[in-house]
C-alpha cells in the first residue's frame, strides 16, 4: 500500500503540469513537414472507421486512444495548384496516449493533414495535445498551406 501511495504522489506533480498545446496553422504543418526527418504529404480529405479491430499492445483495445489502427482517407493531395490530386489509402494512424489530452481521428470530417511515408504505405501519428491535422481548414487555410509549397509561408513555425 506504501508503494501505491508513493507511486501515485510521484506521478501527481508529473499529470498535473499543463501541457502547452501548439494551435495548428497551415504554415506550423508546412513547418512540421519540412523539419521531419521523414517524407510528408500534406492532404485535404475525410477518413473513414477504422478497418478491422483496435489494437493496443496486441490486445483489442475499448477504447480509441493509445491504439493503432488502420483507417481510410479520401481526398486529394497537395501540389502546386492546390490540393489537386486525388487520393485514396489506407493509412495506418498511431495514437500513443490515454490522456484526456490525446488525440483523436476525426471521422467524416474534413481535414488538412500530413501523412507520413513509410516503407509499408502512408502513416498519421496523432500525438498528445499536437497533431499533424486541422478540422474543418477553410479555403483560406488550404490557400496558405499552397503559398508554404510554393516558398511564401508567412510565418513558418508559428
């Protein structure tokens, strides 16, 4: 019982730290992008439920988050004139957390987001209180995130 005690006194500093939560802007995804050690796509489009069962640690998870699940996005993706090339993928989206904080898919809405390359297709990896996505982006947000690709970000990182 001491042991539990302890744990959970040590724990409390830790969880009650607020998190200070990046606001997602196209030219912070365009930034987030060029950074990334990892080839990204940014797309506009909607996903689907997930495909098949919930996974967390090789158990079927009840719960969406800290799971890793294979979804189906449709849309178009980015290129110079805008978001104009259509697409269809299943893409594997890795939510690593169990925070009220973490993230979560978006279902039927509409999204800009960036789409990780990997060896076995396209990936998102929503993480906790920062995520490679914005909801409902207005045209003015998908214009901006055109200007990025095209070398006029008006503020990259912010």
């Amino acid at each position: 019982m001491r042991t539990l005690a302890l744990a959970a006194a040590l724990a409390l500093p830790v969880h009650a730290q607020a998190l200070e939560c990046v606001v997602e802007t196209p030219e912070w995804l365009w930034y987030v992008a060029t950074e990334s050690k990892d080839r990204m796509l940014p797309v506009y489009g909607r996903f689907s439920r997930p495909l098949g069962p919930v996974e967390l640690g090789g158990v079927v998870a009840m719960d969406m988050r800290e799971a890793r699940f294979s979804a189906r996005f449709e849309g178009r993706a980015l290129t110079k004139r805008g978001f104009t090339h259509r697409m269809q993928a299943e893409v594997e989206v890795d939510v690593p957390c169990i925070d009220a904080a973490c993230a979560d898919l978006p279902y039927g809405k509409p999204v800009m987001a960036l789409l990780t390359e990997t060896a076995a297709g396209w990936e998102l990896n929503l993480g906790p209180c920062v995520d490679p996505l914005i909801e409902y982006p207005s045209p003015a947000e998908r214009h901006r995130m055109r200007d990025c690709l095209r070398g006029r970000c008006a503020d990259e990182g912010n």
